[in-house]
C-alpha cells in the first residue's frame, strides 16, 4: 500500500536526495580543483620568488658577471652551482684542526655559500666546450700542501728543498715567499685545472700560536711562487675579472699566458683589462738595443774615410789660386801689346 500509493513521492524524494548527493560531490570536486589551483599557483609564485631571489643572490655574488657572460658571443651556456651556506661548527672544527684563523672575508664567504663553482661554454668546432672554470673549494675540501708522508723514505727529497728565490724578479724580491717547511701553513683553494695551485697561505707559524692573516698566492707547474693578492676579496675580484679563462693566473705574473690563452683573451677578456695585457706585451718586445753600442764600429770605420775626403780640397784651392795669379799677367800682357 505505502509503496503502490507513494511511489511517486518516493521516486520524488529518491530524485532529490540524489540531485542533493550530485550537487554536493559537484561542490566537494569544484573546491578541491579550486584549492589545487590555489596551491600551484602559490607554488609558482614561491619558485618564481626563489628563482629571483636566486638570481639576485648569483647577480650580487658574481658582480653581475652571469650577465656579461651570457652577452657574449658564442656563449651558449652558464652555469652556476648552488651550495648551501657552512655550518659554524665546520668552519671552527676546520680552523682547530690546522691552528689557523680564517681571514674574516673568507670566514664570510663560507656563510654565505660553501665553496663556488661556477662553469661557462660556447660553441666550438660544433659542439659545446667548456672554456671559463670559477672555482673556490669548499671548507671541507680547504687540504693543507706539503705535508710529508709517514711512509716515505728519510733521505728522499721533499718539497723542502727547493730554494727558488735566486730566480725571481721584479717586485716579487721584497716579498716573503712561501717555503714547505713548519713556518709556513699552506692551503689549496683552487687547483686550475691542472695548470697550478692557487693557495691561502699563512706565514710565520708558530707552534701552540694560532695564525690569523693570510695572502693568496699562485704555485705554477715548476714550483715557483707567483703574489696575488693580501685578501681574499681582491682574489675573488680578479677571478670575476678574468672570467675564469684558461690560465687566467699567469696573466699576473712575469711568464704571462700562452698563445693559445691570449686568443682566447682576446675574444672574452673586458676592454678594461686588456689595457693591462698590451702594457705587458709592450715591455716585453720593447728593443732594448743601444744603437751606438752597435754602430760603433762602423762609425770608426767611416772616420778615415771623412778624413781623405777632407784632405781633397786641398789642391783644388791650390789650382784655383794659380788660375786667378796668371789671370792679371795675361791681362797686362794683353794691354801692354795693345798700347804701340
């Protein structure tokens, strides 16, 4: 009876209820799509905020150099690798370890960022080759050089013995240079590609005294020591300067860098430093040549020479006087057989 007499208002009712159950699952999904699209769009914003404040970070840290690197012809890719800020308790286990106080420019830096590496390409020959290398190891890998192995033998040579200040030049003789012996604390900063060793270096250690001031110098591949710089910060501007090109260390010391380099140079170097290659290059052909050193002998020989041409005259004067003397005998003879 309920179901022969009702059976439309419960179909009524059923159709409602389940409009009802349709309408809400239709809310319930057009606020999860809703809330999705919030939450990508407030997670675009925070990567696109990140990505800026990123760039911001690299423009400041680099001084603007991914810029210039990226205006460059030829330049097909730069690349810069994030590294998350040293931990305190890093830098002060470091400094413990090796009894050295980091220079508070460098202590800095490692907040900031731990290490630095920093690569650019261009298209060469068709494919894409790395040519500039930024580099600055991070505190973990801050080795110490010249430390001597516990296995080798007692009388082997050891970096100990070179001596090679009797070969340097220039304004280098009133520095100090580093020695691999107990006085002097050195540390790799960069290895550059094989072409050397740019090392923070601490003078004067004494043992039980903790050493604070550094200066950054370059070891070349024949172990000679080449000044850079007092601080780290001017380092680190002088690699941005040079945009990290092949042997861009060598450009500062009295070798200077190889054919193949200065081409490169050439191409990618600023205008402001290649004033500082053409000085170089001028002293460097300058002629040093004393031309009366090389011509003294020639002028010697040249002086008889000037002496007989001197001496010639002579008789010419002689004749002339002659002709001029028999000139007034001719002319009084001339008159006298004129006057009868």
């Amino acid at each position: 009876f309920l179901r022969r007499g009702r059976k439309l208002t419960i179909s009524g009712l059923e159709r409602f209820i389940l409009e009802g159950i349709s309408i809400y699952f239709s809310l319930l999904i057009v606020y999860s799509i809703c809330v999705c699209i919030a939450e990508r769009r407030l997670k675009t914003k925070m990567e696109d905020g990140k990505t800026e404040n990123m760039k911001d970070l690299v423009d400041r840290l680099t001084l603007g150099v991914t810029r210039i690197l990226e205006s460059r012809p030829g330049v097909t890719e730069v690349r810069y690798v994030e590294k998350e800020p040293a931990e305190r308790h890093t830098i002060i286990s470091w400094e413990q370890k090796n009894c050295c106080l980091l220079p508070e420019d460098l202590r800095n830096f490692y907040q900031m960022t731990d290490g630095f590496l920093m690569t650019w390409s261009i298209k060469f020959d068709g494919n894409n080759t790395q040519l500039g290398t930024m580099v600055i190891n991070s505190i973990s890998t801050l080795c110490r050089l010249g430390t001597t192995s516990v296995y080798s033998l007692p009388n082997s040579p050891t970096l100990d013995d070179l001596e090679n200040d009797t070969d340097d030049e220039g304004k280098e003789e009133d520095l100090e240079k580093p020695q691999f012996n107990s006085k002097y604390r050195i540390f790799e900063l960069d290895c550059c590609n094989g072409n050397g060793k740019v090392c923070l270096v601490y003078k004067s250690v004494q043992s039980g005294v903790v050493s604070s001031h550094a200066e950054i110098w370059f070891l070349d591949r024949a172990l000679y020591w080449h000044f850079l710089s007092n601080t780290f910060t001017a380092y680190y501007r002088l690699m941005l300067v040079h945009l990290g090109l092949p042997q861009w260390q060598y450009a500062l010391t009295k070798y200077g860098i190889s054919p193949q380099a200065k081409q490169w140079f050439n191409m990618y170097k600023p205008v402001a430093c290649s004033a500082s290659l053409v000085a170089e290059d001028a002293i460097t052909f300058t002629n040093k040549l004393d031309p009366s050193l090389v011509f003294k002998n020639r002028a010697k020989l040249q002086n008889p020479k000037k002496k007989a041409c001197a001496q010639l005259p002579a008789p010419q004067k002689s004749q002339t006087s002659l002709v001029t003397s028999k000139n007034p005998s001719q002319v009084g003879s001339t008159t006298k057989k004129m006057i009868p």
